[in-house]
C-alpha cells in the first residue's frame, strides 16, 4: 500500500478508535448510541454556541458520531475515496480537501441550524467524493463509492432526516470538492506531456 492511501486509511480509523475511545470513556457498550448532548464535552456543539475561540470544534466534531452505522459507513466511504484519490493527487491535497472541505460543512450546518447539533465526518466525505466523481475513472473502486456515498447522503437528507432538503452542511463540501475537482482537470488538461502527477 502506497503511503498516501495508508495515510487516508489511518484517518479513517482514526474515527472508528475515536468511537471506541469515547465508548468507553462513556462507560457504554461500543455499539450503544453516543447522544449529542454527551458528544460536547469531546467537540461537538451546538450550532448557536460556536465562537471564534471555539473554531477547533469545526474540526474536532468530524471526529465525532451519534450512531455507531453511521460512523463505521463514514470512515469506510472516507478511506475508500480518499486513498483512490491518492492515485491522482499527493495525500496532502487530499487530506486537506476533507478536513477544510468538512469544516466548512460544520460551519455551514451551525450557520443554517443553530439548534441543532454538530458533529460527523459527512461534510468531508461528501468533498471527496465529488471530486472523485470528475477525477476518477468510472472503473475504480472509488469512484462508486463516491456514488455510494453521495446517494445515502442524500436519501438521509431527505427521506429520514425531517428536512425539506438537502442539508447545508452537505451542499457546501459537495460544491467545494466538485470546484477542486475541475481545478484539478484544468490544470491536469494543461500539463506538459509526459509530466509525471507527484503521488506521495
């Protein structure tokens, strides 16, 4: 395994030791559901509590789950789109593209829906995977599993979540990757031949 595919499936475990270490500082069993109000003390928040001294929370939420599906499905659609990403771009782009990508979903969630609850590595699937869809080849593995992804995303959305729509928090990671996406095509289309894409 190349090291920016093993860098993107260490993220994704990360989220699963995240569950585990949370569980059981919870005193739970690791399959029981983790409510959000408890989630806060680790960074989750709520949207109207978020300040400037708390913007690590934008991160540190991504890390953090309601339910235990849920979370296995986001680290498994993250480390399958993000290492088939690192076969077209270095694993720092690609990291990068998930965690600002997922900030800025949080942010979009808090500023949409200030009661509500903040937390899930959605928002930076979600950026992944519409880059995925223009850089990847419909062959690979990664890029149906951005479809995957991107199609429960959706029918949670709007089928069992209570919204009219499709969340905030959702939307703007999915335009923010599908922009990187077609930066990345515009200047990939305009490499010279023969350039070689740097891949660590």
């Amino acid at each position: 395994m190349a090291r920016g595919s093993a860098i993107l499936w260490i993220w994704a475990a990360s989220i699963v030791l995240v569950w585990i270490a949370v569980a059981v500082d919870l005193g739970q069993p690791l399959w029981m559901r983790q409510h959000s109000i408890d989630l806060t003390a680790y960074g989750a928040f709520e949207g109207r509590t978020l300040t400037a001294g708390h913007g690590w929370k934008l991160l540190a939420s991504q890390w953090l789950h309601v339910k235990f599906p849920h979370m296995l499905f986001n680290a498994a659609i993250l480390g399958l789109v993000g290492a088939a990403l690192t076969q077209r771009m270095n694993w720092v782009s690609v990291l990068t593209l998930g965690l600002i990508g997922g900030a800025c979903g949080q942010l979009a969630s808090a500023l949409a829906q200030p009661q509500a609850y903040v937390s899930g590595a959605s928002q930076a699937y979600l950026g992944l995977c519409a880059t995925a869809l223009l850089v990847l080849g419909r062959k690979s593995v990664g890029w149906w599993a951005a479809v995957v992804g991107i199609a429960v995303s959706v029918a949670l959305d709007l089928f069992l979540s209570g919204h009219e729509g499709i969340k905030p928090g959702h939307f703007v990671p999915f335009v923010i990757g599908l922009i990187v996406g077609g930066v990345f095509l515009l200047l990939d289309r305009h490499r010279p031949a023969g350039a070689v894409l740097r891949r660590t």
